[in-house]
C-alpha cells in the first residue's frame, strides 16, 4: 500500500543528510497506516565511497514503522534491482541488514550508498559487493535503515520491526515488480545481525520468510537486551 505525499524537489546532486533532509519527514498522522506502507519514494543514483556510480536501478522508500514499545514511526529502505531487469520477471527478494555499528547518520545506508555521499566511517559501501552479488543472481534487494531515523544502536526488537516492515515495503513497491507471495531471505553480520535475528525465533506473518543468515552471536548479545528492558 502507498499513500500519496507531497513531491520533494533535488536541489543537488551531493545528497543531504537524513537530518537535513525533507524526505525523511513524516506527514501527519502515520499511526493510521499499516506497518509498512510507503509514505514517499524516490530514485536515487548508488555509487561506491560515494564516488563511482553503479549500474544498479534504485530506490528509496520512506514507510510506516515502530519502535521498541510500538510506537509509530517512519523508516527508510534503499531498495535495488539489477541493471535492467525486467519487473515482470519473477524474482526473490533479500533484505540486506548492514553492519551500521553506529549512531551518525552519515552511516545510515540510505544516506552512504548514494552518489556524492561523504562516506568515511560508515560500513555500508564496504559491503555493497557483497549486496551486488545477490544482484547478479537477478535477485531484488531491500537495504533498510535498520537503526531509524534517531540512530539508536543496540535497541531490541525495533531493528528487526524495521527489516520485516522494509520488506512490507519492498514487496508493495510497484516498480519492483514483486509480490506478496514473493519469496524472502535476510542477511546480516554484526550490527546488521542484530536486526536479522529478530524474526529468526517464529514465523513470520504474512511474509514468505524462507531463510535468514546472520554472523556475528547477536543471539546472546540480544538476549541480554531483551532482559534489560524487561
């Protein structure tokens, strides 16, 4: 599902940071809409250390998330396909948690994989090989912003709530091409096996999960969270 928001004009092409920048902004009213609906899209250029521009047709989509205690908020995903790719062409989808292992939104995903970004410091254009090799196999993948708008590294549960709501996403972004019986993987190592643990313990609802590969022993280290919150 996609509610329609106000477009936004590209002033430049050196993309702003999220805390700058007016797509992250929430319209009124986004405990309304269901878990995953996309509020504002937009195509974006990726590019490695900001630099050298990808063959990769991409998006991002700004949607409806929670956090730790369920409360409504807004979340990003870059969301790819390969160079090319035909939509109608059936395809799986990979929802790629990347180690962020930070607080700073220069290293958010949606903001380090862009052309222009200013990437030191930030882990995810180390890992876009990695994201282009499931491209290779013509496979679609959603890279979320898994920390939220605020950065906050190391909450339970919420990274996982921003994955799954990612794929919700994902899977209801036309261009894409996918469905809701599209069939799903997650990935992650380090901060980004954090998000992807949390589906792991139990089906998930409405969501063709088949598979999640995470690194790292975030089982116990999101354990002990859990109990700290409790």
């Amino acid at each position: 599902m996609t509610v329609n928001a106000p477009a936004l004009t590209v002033w430049s092409t050196a993309p702003l940071l999220p805390p700058d920048d007016p797509f992250y902004v929430a319209p009124p009213d986004i405990e309304s809409l269901a878990p995953g609906t996309v509020v504002r899209t937009r195509a974006v250029d990726v590019a490695l250390f900001g630099l050298v521009r990808q063959r990769i047709a991409a998006w991002q989509l700004l949607y409806r998330t929670c956090d730790l205690d369920g409360e409504p908020e807004l979340a990003v995903t870059t969301v790819l396909l390969p160079w090319g790719a035909d939509p109608a062409h059936p395809r799986p989808l990979v929802s790629f948690q990347c180690a962020i292992d930070a607080v700073a939104p220069q290293c958010f995903p949606s903001y380090a994989l862009r052309l222009g970004a200013k990437t030191t410091g930030s882990i995810a254009p180390l890992e876009l090989p990695i994201i282009a090799m499931a491209l290779r196999q013509g496979w679609a993948v959603s890279v979320p912003d898994h920390e939220g708008l605020g950065g906050r590294f190391g909450a339970a549960r919420e990274p996982g709530y921003r994955a799954l709501d990612g794929i919700r996403a994902a899977l209801g972004f036309a261009p894409l091409g996918l469905t809701p019986t599209t069939q799903v993987a997650l990935w992650g190592y380090s901060g980004g096996g954090l998000a992807t643990v949390v589906p792991v313990p139990a089906p998930v609802p409405n969501l063709g999960v088949l598979a999640c590969n995470l690194g790292a022993g975030l089982r116990p280290v999101l354990r002990t969270l859990l109990l700290a919150r409790k």
